[in-house]
C-alpha cells in the first residue's frame, strides 16, 4: 500500500535516536512518503522522543500538542509519537495528545510499515509497545545523501541491564541485544561506497557487543570495519568504565581508523555515590584504567559525563567528583544536575538535592572544567593535527584573514574530537588536512593548512 505526501521527522535526544528516525524515515519512503524539512508541507509528522531527562519530555508533547488546530484544518495529517516517551508512556500518551494517530516503541519499529496501513483502512489511535527480540535491519537509504555528509551513526546494539538507579534505558530501550557482526559491516561498507569518511558506532554499552549472542567481541568488530575500503575514521560510544577491556585499549591503539578518543562516563568521583548509583566500579578503579589508558595511548583525549547532586550527595561527595575531575584532567565534559524519572529507582530515594543548589555545584562544575578545557586547548598551539574536513565553517575570529581570493574559511575535527577553523583554498569535504594550530578558545582551534592529504593516515 503507498501513500503520496511528505514526512517531517523531529528528533529530540540522543545520537541513538538520529540513527532510528533515519530508519523511521527509510520506512516512510518505502511507503511513497518524500523527506521535507518544510513542517507546513507535512502530510506525516513524527517525534522520536527522548525520555533520559523531564526536559526533553516535555519538548516532546509540546511539540506533538501544537496538531491538535492544524489536523481540524489538515485532516488527513498523520501524527506519530516514537521512541523511548513512546514506550515509556504507551496508551497513557493519547490523555495528552488525543489527537495523535500512532504512539510506537523503541521495539516496534519494524512494525511501523502495517500500522500505517492500518490507518489507511480507519484503524485509529494505534499504539505498539511490545517488546521484540530482534533489532529492526535495513539497508541504509544512500539516496538522499549528498556531498556536504561525512559523518554517520550506526547503531551495533541496543537495550542495557547495566540498571543504573538513575537511568530509565533499561525500562524504555530494554535487554541488550546485539547486531549481527555482517550486517553492521555491510551497512558500513555501503556507507562508504557512497562517500562517508567516519561513522560512530552506538550502543549503551559498546563494550559488551555480542557476548549474549555468542559474536565477535567488540575489538573485534572495530578490526573488521577498520578494513572498509573508504573509511577514514572510526568513533564509539558508549563504554561502560566496568568493562573497558584492555583488548579494547590495544584497539584504539594499533587500528590506524580508530580515533584516539574514548568517552567513558563516571558520573561521580565519590564512591558512596557511585554505589548508590549502581555503577559498578569505585574511584580507584576508575582512575586505574585511566592510568592504564594512557601508558598505551599517551596522546588519548578523554571525555565524560558527570550527574551533580544526586539524592544524599553531601558536599564532600561533590568535592570528590571535583577532584577526580582535577587529577585526570577530560578534555571535555558533559554535566547534568540530577533529575529525577519516574522509572527510575533513584526517584524513591530520600534525602534529595535541593534544585538551588544543584545549580551551583553544576555551574562551579563547569567553570572548572572550562580552565582545563582551554589550558588542553593552548597546549595545541604549534602543532600540526590532521583534521577531517566537514564544511564551511560559519565561526569569524578577528584578527583571522583569508589570504587569497579564491579561499574559504572552512572547519573539521581532529581525532580527538575538537573543532578546528581555518583557511583554504583547494580542499574538499572529506579531505583530511594537516593544520598548524595557530589560535585556541574555550571552545575550537584555529590555523592555517600545511599541506593536502587525502589518504586518511594517520
């Protein structure tokens, strides 16, 4: 059964979550459905839906809440919820958004497809939030990509038993399950074949890839993409500090395509906080795989994410997270004041931070992570870094001139993961250009290119 009209995609959340509504959208086009980013031309609109913070929530249904005059005047208009809201709410979605057609779950995707047929023949407010064992697999859709895409996530696992008691993924995304090691490389490969240099791989928990499905391990699987013919860099996300493994520490190492970044989330440098929230591993061993991270890979940029004022998080716990923060030095950090969800066990938890404070220790949080950010930053100057390009840079520093006529400012990212600007003349998206670092902010580098290579080499 086709449909004729256009399809309007909001993604709100995660990496994750861009992966699957570009798997939402390969489905609408199957059915006859155009792409457009035109809202008022929509004759389909879907929210995938993230539920890991109330915000975002609420984004959610206020966005979907605003349908409710247009279908009176459009009423032929298909609204979908999708995602983690989706299947964390179910039919209780329709009490805020009656209007809404299809309410579909992180694991219904592959039904997607016979739910808009349903709609076709008068079925109404359909919602599907059963559990499946199997990930949805299709081919990625190459037709809509043009030149200015470089970058791409491919999603190898989903689900988490990990049971974080601040975390609803395990409740909304469910159980681990692993792809097939062959259909992430074929997925790759054809990624490549149609002109993307990098892609991130995506799980809760990268580290785990494949052990319930009896697959390869997850070093072993960046061996395999490694040898994709175009391919130029290769980024994941996320490791869960409990198994970073030293076979995986030997892989960013020695496999030339995987950048020389890990993101590896602590959330707290306290150790009674860290039990509290379930994570599985104290501060000291934290810092000792650190420690190990950097004997193999002296030049590894690191990141992490930080959750400040957790439920009886005493301000000695905070200056522990503070000092952890202080000892390792991340290159950049992600920081969150606790919020509570529903789901989650630490919602019943007393002894709860009050939101004034949250925001103080949040923004003292950041204002030291800024001085070490940049301190990383100026420490750049002088050196000559490869650097992926993506595009024009639309950034203008003073006291930074084009030299040429012909030349535009463009910028790109260096395997650790920092923006660079800088001037050029000749280079193409894709290229991967030798900067010398000339200027560092809080937040990009700047320089000049010292020479064109397009080998991706590191």
């Amino acid at each position: 059964m086709k449909f004729n009209g256009f399809a309007y995609i909001n993604t709100i959340g995660c990496q994750m979550n861009v992966y699957d509504s570009e798997k939402l959208l390969g489905i609408l086009n199957s059915y006859g459905f155009e792409s457009t980013n035109d809202l008022e031309k929509a004759d389909i609109v879907v929210c995938n839906t993230c539920s890991i913070r109330h915000k975002a929530e609420e984004k959610a249904f206020s966005f979907l809440g605003r349908f409710a005059k247009i279908k009176k005047q459009k009423p032929h208009l298909i609204t979908v919820m999708a995602g983690c809201v989706a299947q964390q709410e179910g039919k209780k979605a329709f009490e805020r958004v009656p209007h809404l057609d299809i309410v579909l779950g992180t694991r219904a995707f592959a039904r997607f497809g016979q739910h808009l047929e349903a709609l076709k023949a008068g079925k109404r407010q359909i919602v599907d939030i059963e559990d499946s064992s199997m990930i949805y697999e299709s081919e990625p859709d190459t037709s809509c990509f043009d030149e200015t895409q470089v970058s791409r996530f491919v999603t190898i696992m989903q689900g988490c038993e990990n049971f974080c008691t601040y975390c609803v993924v395990p409740y909304v995304r469910g159980a681990e399950r692993s792809r097939s090691s062959e259909k992430i490389v074929e997925e790759i490969t054809l990624l490549a074949k149609a002109g993307i240099k990098e892609i991130t791989l995506l799980g809760q928990n990268v580290n785990s890839y494949g052990k319930k499905e009896g697959e390869i391990s997850f070093p072993k699987l960046l061996e395999k993409i490694n040898a994709i013919e175009g391919l130029k860099r290769i980024r994941f996300a996320t490791s869960h500090p409990k198994d970073l493994s030293i076979d995986l520490i030997y892989a960013i190492k020695e496999l030339v395509k995987v950048c020389n970044h890990l993101h590896l989330p602590v959330q707290s440098g306290s150790n009674t906080i860290l039990k509290k929230m379930n994570r599985g591993y104290t501060r000291k061993i934290y810092k000792e795989k650190i420690a190990l991270l950097k004997k193999e890979c002296p030049q590894i940029a690191l990141s992490t994410d930080i959750i400040v004022g957790f439920p009886s998080e005493t301000r000695q716990d905070y200056e522990d997270t503070k000092s952890l923060l202080q000892d390792i030095e991340f290159d950049s950090i992600f920081a969150f004041a606790y919020s509570d969800r529903s789901s989650a066990p630490a919602a019943k938890f007393g002894d709860q931070i009050a939101e004034k404070e949250k925001k103080v220790r949040l923004n003292d949080l950041l204002g030291m992570q800024d001085l070490v950010t940049q301190k990383k930053n100026r420490e750049q100057i002088g050196k000559i870094i490869d650097v992926l390009v993506e595009g024009k840079s639309l950034k203008k520093r003073d006291g930074f001139e084009l030299s040429g006529k012909n030349m535009e400012q463009m910028m790109g990212r260096t395997e650790s993961n920092k923006i660079v600007h800088f001037p050029s003349e000749h280079v193409r998206i894709g290229d991967i250009v030798s900067v010398k670092i000339e200027n560092a902010y809080p937040h990009s580098l700047w320089g000049h290119p010292m020479e064109r290579d397009t080998s991706g080499v590191r």
